[in-house]
C-alpha cells in the first residue's frame, strides 16, 4: 500500500515529555510489475503535500492547529465534491461512520505508534506525530539502542542524525503509515479521483468497493487504493494498492498488488480507526500468503503541537534525491 493525497510521496516512542511536542489507478496503462524485497518495497507510498480546499494559516503561528473557519471551509468543499459521485458518497459515508471530516481536522495532529512487522523482513517501529492539515510528519525510534528520528517538512524530507543508516527511506516512510491509518479520511483531498466498482465478496459478506486514483501528480502518481467497505456500517474492512513510488521504480512499474485487512476498533476524541493490519499476496481474485503484521498503539491527538515540531532540529541531514 498518496495527498494531496495524491502527491503521495513520501511519506514512524519517545518519553513521555517528547510526545506533547511530537506525539506522527491502478493504472490501467499496464506497467511491468517489479518485484522487489519486501524490506526495500514498502506496502504504499505517501505524499509530500495535501492539496485540499481553500486552507489558511494555522490559528496560531506557535501550533499546527488551523482556523476554524478554514476547517469548515475545506470540510465543506470536500462534502460537495463527493456527494456529486456514487462513489464520493459512499466514502462520505464512510468517513462519517469513522467520525467525521470536521472531527478529524478539529483534533489536530494525530500521534501514533505504527509497528510495521513483516513475515520476512525488518520491523519499522518508531512513534509519530501527523499534521493532518498540512500532511506533515516527525518520527522517533530506536536501532540497536540508539536513537533516530526522521520526518517531512511539507518540502523536503530529513534525518538525524545525519551520518547514521536510518531503518528505511525517510522520503517515502514519513507519511506512508499516515495514510493506512488515515483512511478513509485523507481520500477526501483534492486530487483523489474516485470511481465506483461492482460490490465483492469479503470474508464471508458483501462490501461496497470503490477505487481511488490520482491526477498525476507527485513521487507516486500513478498508485492506486481499492477501498472494501461494509454495506451496513459503510466502515473500511480492507484495501488493495500498488506502490509505483519513483525511488524504488524510477523507470516505470509497480509492486505487485497486495490486500491489507483493517481489524479491531479504537475511538479517541469521536474517531474510530483499526488496532491492527494484516497484509496479504493478491493473485488477482483473492487474498493468499501473509506478508505483514502491523499494529496502531498509542493514539491520540495533539492539538498543541508546535508548528516547529515538524522542521528539521539542528544538526539534521536533509534527504537528497529519492
């Protein structure tokens, strides 16, 4: 497994003290499917910038919150853009039943741990603090004892410390776990092209599915998500995506199509996202080998994060290139 989304890009604990301050189509044109290991082929690809409705300047210049009134304005420019398509109105449902559009902006940054452990392979681990306004991000961890962190400014992608091997790409890490946990809110963004496909049988149940693409824009233009919603509560059961971002497939392609189950419940401050992801192979018909364990800990909004939370520190390394 983009924003605007779209531009999905780039795109995860600290003490207690750190987290008040950083609490984190299918193309149809045919690409060559690459495969790649699964340590250096991560399951989406993020985006460096949201695009929305009409925004403005945070409330405060000292914290990431925005204005309430530019809020109600993108809020009200996405439920007008989506309620002109079967397909938008289905996610709006969906992005009602977990909580609402409104909510989710007027929570403020979004922190979370995100535990990323495939069946083969290295576990991603960090804490993270998410500007869901402005799709920004700041990353804590550890290897071997030692501490990192990592993130994206809205412009550029950095590390600290800046001579040590992170634990994956920055560019692309930074904002790709957001987008797991965001759904179905950040395919509201501008940009995200939706269209509504046949209903799909789903462990054992009937959902509604609808796909999601992109306007060409960004390091991963050309991803795509297909969104498995359930008829009756219309939340989200699961997703298939493709990763095309150009680091890893500067020449065209993608990875091959996988399927990501969302299990469990957890509601803090009116919404409602899973406690846990599993990812399968997808043989074009059905979900097969497990690939992935991943868990969503630690969950909270962080209205008072500072606007500087996301900006490189001192003694940071700009990421240069893909």
């Amino acid at each position: 497994m983009k924003i605007l989304f779209v531009l999905l890009v780039v795109a995860l604990v600290g003490c207690s003290t750190e987290k008040s301050e950083v609490k984190e189509a299918t193309d149809t044109t045919k690409k060559e499917i690459v495969e790649t290991p699964e340590e250096t082929a991560p399951e989406v690809s993020p985006a460096t910038t949201s695009v929305s409705a009409p925004s403005s300047m945070p409330a405060s210049a000292a914290t990431a919150m925005p204005a309430s009134a530019a809020i109600k304005a993108r809020v009200a420019d996405a439920e007008h853009r989506l309620m002109g398509s079967e397909a938008g109105k289905k996610l709006w449902a969906s992005i009602e039943a977990h909580g609402g559009l409104e909510t989710w902006y007027a929570n403020g940054p979004i922190g979370f741990r995100f535990t990323y452990a495939p069946v083969k392979g290295n576990t991603r681990d960090t804490y993270q603090v998410v500007d869901t306004w402005a799709s920004r991000a700041h990353h804590k961890g550890e290897v071997d004892g030692k501490p990192f962190e990592f993130g994206w400014d809205g412009q550029n992608a950095w590390q600290k410390p800046a001579d040590m091997k992170m634990p994956t790409n920055p560019r692309f890490w930074s904002l790709t776990p957001y987008y797991f946990v965001g759904l179905p809110f950040v395919l509201a963004d501008r940009g995200v092209v939706l269209a509504e496909e046949a209903p799909a049988e789903f462990n054992g149940k009937t959902v509604d599915v609808i796909r999601a693409t992109f306007e060409g824009v960004g390091d991963a233009p050309d991803d795509f998500y297909v969104v498995y919603l359930d008829q009756k509560d219309s939340t989200v059961e699961a997703i298939r995506y493709i990763v095309t971002y150009k680091g890893f497939f500067p020449d065209g392609g993608h990875s091959p199509e996988k399927l990501m189950m969302y299990e469990g419940a957890q509601s803090v401050k009116g919404i409602t996202l899973p406690t846990a992801y599993r990812t399968y192979k997808w043989d074009g018909s059905k979900h097969t080998e497990l690939v992935t364990n991943t868990t969503l800990t630690e969950l909270s909004f962080l209205p008072e994060t500072k606007a500087s939370t996301f900006a490189p520190p001192e003694g940071a390394k700009i990421q240069e290139g893909w």
